[in-house]
C-alpha cells in the first residue's frame, strides 16, 4: 500500500473537493483566493476616494485656521477624520478578502477656504448622488454582507453633510462673508462615530443613527490649533 498522495492523485482530490466546496476562500498554493473581485476592485475605488478626501480635508483645515476660520476648520477636521475611518474599514476589509489596498497617491489642491469650501460641497453631493449608489450596484451581485454595509455606512455619513454642504454651495460663490460669519456663529460641537463615521454636531445621548452602534463609540473630534 501507497502510503503517499500522488501529485496527480492530489490534483484529482483538489479538483473534486472544487466541486463540492466551490466557494473556499483558498487557492492550491494555500495563499487566500479573491472570490469576491469586483468588491475588491469597488472598495479600492472607494479606499482611494476616502483617502483622497482625507487628505484634501487636512489642508483644508490648515488653511481655514491661516485665513481666521476657526469653526470652518473645526467642521473641515471632523469631515477629515470621518473619510480616514471609512477608508480604514475598507483597507480592513480588502485585507479579509485576501487581497491588498491598491492607493495611488494624487495632487491635493488646496486653495482659500472659499474656493475649498465650493469644491467640498461638490465632492460630497457627487458621492451622495452618484459614486456610492454606482459602487453599491456594482458590488450587489456578490452579495458580501460586510462590504455593502459598510458602503452604505459611508454613503449615510456623506448623506448627513448634505443640507450644510448645498447650501454652502449655493451661495459660497457670491456671499461667502456672509455664509462663513454664520458658520463662524454656530456652537460646535463635533462628535464622529468610530464604526461608520457619522458626523454629528453635538455630544450624542443616542446610539448610531447609522451603524447603531452605542454613543461610547463616538469620538469627541478636538478644534485645530
């Protein structure tokens, strides 16, 4: 009696064992297999816009505070440290799925607070319209539970600036005194939610509106100085 597997009796035992358990997480060379690739490719795409914001938001926030923008700076910050959770949680998860972020780095334009303010509010309503409802179509048909849901964690998140940055959009163009001085007169006090994001403008009493997750995970987010 053969006491050892042959090679092509291995390749034979691997390829029933296919069959009967199509969907195991791993490759014959024992590395991890991307069964899910068009969610990978989806939480790159939004890994990189995370982390694009992230950091277009920390130069943001540098120069709201050179120019005497205090509150300005305040709300850039806390926008910053939601972008840098939700690429965070996808890193986490491209990871679990056996492959890596694929981040390629780009130019950060900062400009005057005006000009960042208009292109905030451009940014954030263009991923509340248009690039998360495409990425949670495009990763519906593998059905990963956690990847959908953490797209839609972000895409709530965006969601909640969307009544600040509209109207700073509309009228930042021609009365942005006006608009920054009302910014400037609200009492702040950001808190983000550690899980999914969520920004909110005081100390929360709630869990998650979003993630539903308990207050304790809100993170109180400090003014820049």
């Amino acid at each position: 009696m053969k006491n050892k597997l042959s090679r092509r009796d291995f390749l034979c035992f691997s390829t029933s064992l296919s069959l009967f358990f199509p969907f195991q997480g791993f490759a014959l060379t024992g590395e991890p297999a991307i069964i899910y690739p068009d969610t990978v490719s989806v939480l790159n795409q939004a890994f990189s816009s995370e982390m694009i914001a992230h950091k277009h938001y920390n130069g943001y926030v540098k120069k709201a505070m050179d120019q005497k923008y205090p509150n300005i700076a305040y709300m850039f910050q806390a926008f910053s440290v939601s972008e840098k959770i939700h690429a965070v949680n996808y890193d986490r998860i491209i990871n679990k799925l056996g492959s890596k972020t694929n981040y390629i780095p780009v130019l950060i334009n900062i400009l005057d607070t005006k000009a960042n303010l208009s292109n905030a509010a451009i940014k954030e309503l263009e991923k509340i319209k248009t690039i998360y409802p495409r990425f949670l179509k495009e990763v519906a048909s593998e059905g990963n539970d956690e990847a959908i849901t953490n797209l839609m964690y972000s895409w709530k998140s965006h969601q909640q600036h969307k009544e600040k940055v509209q109207k700073i959009q509309k009228f930042s163009k021609y009365f942005f005194g006006s608009v920054a001085k009302e910014i400037e007169g609200m009492k702040l006090d950001i808190h983000v939610c550690e899980v999914c994001g969520s920004t909110i403008d005081e100390a929360p009493v709630l869990p998650c509106d979003i993630c539903n997750k308990a207050l304790s995970h809100y993170k109180k987010i400090h003014r820049p100085i």
